[in-house]
C-alpha cells in the first residue's frame, strides 16, 4: 500500500508544501506527492491538472491522504463524486481534518452521506452567487488572539535566542509571556 500525498491552493499567500508538512506531521509517509499550487478561482477537481495524475497513479488498497476536504473537490457535489471514484478502485481516503478514518470505508460513507444530502439542498450549484465555495472557509474564520508581533519582531526575537538570550530575558524585553516566546520559537524550528 503507498501513500499519496495530495495539496491544493487557492491563492498566492498559501503553499502546497505547508499542507505537505501538516501530513507528515501527523505520521503519514508520503510515497508519492502531488499538489496544485494558486488556483486563480475555485476549479472542480477533474480541472486540476496534478489532481488527474494523481488518479492516473493511484490503485487498488493505496490512502490518499489531504489536509481538508476542498483538496477534493471545488463543491459537496464534486468531494462526494471524487471520493466515490477513489472508493470503486478501492483506495482509501483520509481527510485530516475529519481524523483519521476512511472516508471510502464505512464510517466515511455517513459524512459523503451527509455531503450529498447538502448537495442535493443546493438550488442552483453553478450559481456563484447561491454558494461560498468550500476553499474560502477556512480563510473566513480565525482561531485564537489575534498576533501581537510583526514578522520583523519574531525575526528578532528567534535570531537572539539562537545566539543564547534566555526565553525570560526575552520575553521581559518584548512585553510578551515566556509561552508567547517559546511558540515565536518553536514555530521557526518547524518551518
């Protein structure tokens, strides 16, 4: 069985290669990778070009694995009609937001239920105007305080810890918490 890695990108300010890093974060040994970088619009998935190679190559008992559910596809109808030609080859699906079950498998054909259930709901699917494609939801909300440091003032704080300033000294001379210094830290190290 490989694993196939797949990312997708709707504007300039994101990267495929972040999505890949989430992935591999979460134990996942990617064997083979495929992303569509800055689609200018919301495209189906049967217009995306590495998306169609990627089913070129994927066979019988492989995982796809993606990081949130429009990798698969622009709408709930387009998702569910992906996932449902993934499941007849007999490959796996896993959506990282969802967790880690098979969206092919039995578990996963309640949410593609559910999916097509909403899709069905939709009066006019090719109205832009009478849905929000699911590639923007996330970038509609945001979680947690809002960040109180600029990118130059994290540039900053990581190059004086790595040339030995303490997380107290540091985070005493930026006004912030030890916890908000590690995080500036850590984030760096993970990148």
């Amino acid at each position: 069985m490989a694993v196939f890695g797949y990312g997708w990108t709707s504007n300039s300010s994101q990267h495929s290669g972040q999505q890949r890093r989430m992935l591999e974060h979460a134990g996942y040994e990617l064997a083979h990778w495929f992303a569509d970088d800055c689609a200018s619009e919301p495209r189906p998935a049967a217009q995306r070009f590495e998306f169609q190679r990627l089913l070129g190559r994927i066979g019988r008992h492989d995982r796809l694995v993606v990081c949130t559910l429009d990798c698969l596809g622009q709408d709930a109808r387009d998702i569910v009609s992906q996932v449902r030609t993934l499941a007849l080859r007999r490959s796996e699906v896993v959506v990282l937001q969802l967790g880690s079950f098979d969206l092919a498998g039995a578990a996963g054909q309640a949410v593609l239920a559910a999916l097509a259930a909403v899709a069905d709901m939709d009066p006019h699917p090719a109205d832009p105007a009478c849905m929000t494609p699911i590639a923007t939801a996330p970038q509609a909300r945001t979680r947690g305080r809002p960040v109180c440091t600029t990118q130059a003032q994290r540039a900053l704080i990581v190059q004086q810890h790595r040339a030995g300033e303490s997380i107290s000294a540091l985070a005493r001379a930026a006004n912030l918490s030890r916890a908000s210094i590690m995080r500036i830290v850590r984030a760096t190290s993970l990148q």
